[in-house]
C-alpha cells in the first residue's frame, strides 16, 4: 500500500465529503458513507456491522482492498485509487426471500447502465455478475459483484470496477478497465455518485413491485444488457459435471436457461464454476 495519497496523479483519492453531501441525504435510500485507505475487503467489514445491527443503506468505500472477493472466493486485487471498491447494506425484509437471488443482477443492470452513461463507453453484462466492457474489439471483464446473505434479514452488496488499470497492471489477460475501453471519464468520484444514484433508483423500483423481475422491469433490463444470451455457452457446474447449449433466457428466479440436446435446463448461478462461450 501507498503512503502517500497522491503519489499518483493520475489516481486522485476520493473526496469523500462531497460524496457524503451529494449521496447522503434526508430523502434517499443511502444513511452513511465511510471512506477508508485500505482494507482486506467492503463485504467482510460491512457484513460485520450489519450483524452489529448498522440500518440500511450503509455505504463503505475502500480506495484499496487487499483481499478483495469474487464469487467462489476469486481474489479481486488492484493498485490503491485504479478503480471503484465498495460495499451497500440492504434490509429487504419486505421482499420474499426466495426473490433475493435477483439484486446481483439488479446490481449489475444499475453499474452497467450508470458507467454506461457517465464514462461514455458501451457495457454489458456476462451472467450472472460481471460487467464487460469492450478493449481492442475484445469483450473484458471490468467489474464484478458479490452478493452475501448477513443473518435472516440483510444482504450486503460488493461491487469492484476497474477504472484506470493500465495494460501491465492486469491480473489476468481476460480483464480490462474504462480506461482501456476508451472512456471519456474516468473520474471516481462521479462515477460512484452515478452508480450508488442507480442502484438507490432501481432498489426502490424493485422494492415497490415486491421483488417482481418483471413488474419492476429488471428482467426485461437485464435481458437487453446480457452479452450471454443467444450464445453457445458451457457452463461448468460444481460436481464436475457441464451444460452446452446455447443460452436461450433468464428466467423468473434468475436463472440462466440454457437449450441443450437434452433439452433446456436452468443453472442457478450459486452451481455455476463459469460460464463462457463453447470453445474458449
């Protein structure tokens, strides 16, 4: 870790008082936000305050993280101020649990369509949690989110987003960032105001339809967002054992439905190693 906050200049740290003004406010859906340095991970620490009792909408923000996780506990590691690493708390004791399986993807319609937006570069969502966007003609992944179930009546959301990592910064050759997707801004502090403004927007929205995906719209959204759909996917499950077809829909539970020889068959994404196009 860094010492000094502006060692780097093209990696300025987050100016967490505006933040607060612009994001906490006596109307909307988010109660607090906490800026720290360094820490192994927004998820573990905000999960911890939620067993503590913290209310809805707490918002934890990390300018590194250094035991970042993905689903299936993949590490997410990036140099301090590349890129956006936080975590929100949710209480949605209103919605039926078994309706809960939708906020990552509800996560992801919301980071994809507000980086979308506000960088000016195209985005597109791989089933069920990682947001592409598009390098050299090639699709990479530039974020991902991690949903963690805290007790009986929280959940809290992980969302990481590469933003200037550069070429030689990459943990893997499949990864990008907005900055190599050519983006007209790569700004932190606007781009987190955009994202936690869209998920406050679409939370509320799926709130209000009592976790509906279709009356709240978000499996329409979801839907037009999915680079996954229409392909030949292999989805390698747990036990070792796979589903090749090509992936047709997302159905009510969130699942991906995808056509086989033996027929269609839907993969919950908590069985699912990966998904990727037949071949690759």
């Amino acid at each position: 870790m860094t010492s000094n906050r502006w060692s780097d200049l093209d990696r300025p740290p987050l100016h967490v008082t505006a933040l607060r003004k612009a994001i906490v406010t006596p109307d909307g859906r988010w109660t607090s936000l906490d800026l720290v340095e360094a820490t192994g991970s927004t998820n573990s620490d905000l999960g911890a305050r939620a067993r503590e009792g913290a209310p809805e909408g707490a918002v934890l923000v990390a300018e590194e993280q250094t035991a970042g996780r993905g689903r299936l506990d993949r590490q997410w590691q990036a140099p301090a101020r590349s890129g956006l690493f936080f975590s929100v708390l949710l209480r949605p004791s209103a919605v039926p649990a078994h309706r809960w399986g939708w906020l990552p993807l509800l996560a992801g319609v919301a980071t994809a369509t507000a980086v979308a937006r506000t960088a000016g570069v195209d985005t597109g969502l791989k089933w069920p949690n990682d947001i592409l966007v598009t390098v050299g003609g090639e699709e990479r992944k530039t974020g991902g989110i991690l949903a963690e179930r805290v007790g009986d009546d929280a959940v809290v959301l992980g969302i990481g987003l590469n933003v200037t990592l550069r070429e030689d910064e990459l943990p893997v050759p499949a990864a990008g960032s907005l900055a190599l997707a050519g983006a007209k801004v790569t700004d932190r502090d606007p781009l987190l105001r955009a994202v936690l403004r869209s998920l406050a927007d679409w939370y509320g929205e799926w709130l209000g339809a009592d976790g509906d995906p279709a009356a709240s719209r978000l499996q329409q959204a979801y839907a037009a967002g999915c680079t996954t759909l229409g392909r030949t996917v292999r989805a390698v499950l747990p036990g070792g054992g796979e589903a090749t077809g090509r992936a047709v829909a997302v159905d009510d539970d969130g699942r991906l439905v995808v056509a086989t020889d033996a027929g269609k068959r839907a993969v919950a994404a908590g069985d699912v190693v990966h998904v990727r196009p037949a071949g690759e």
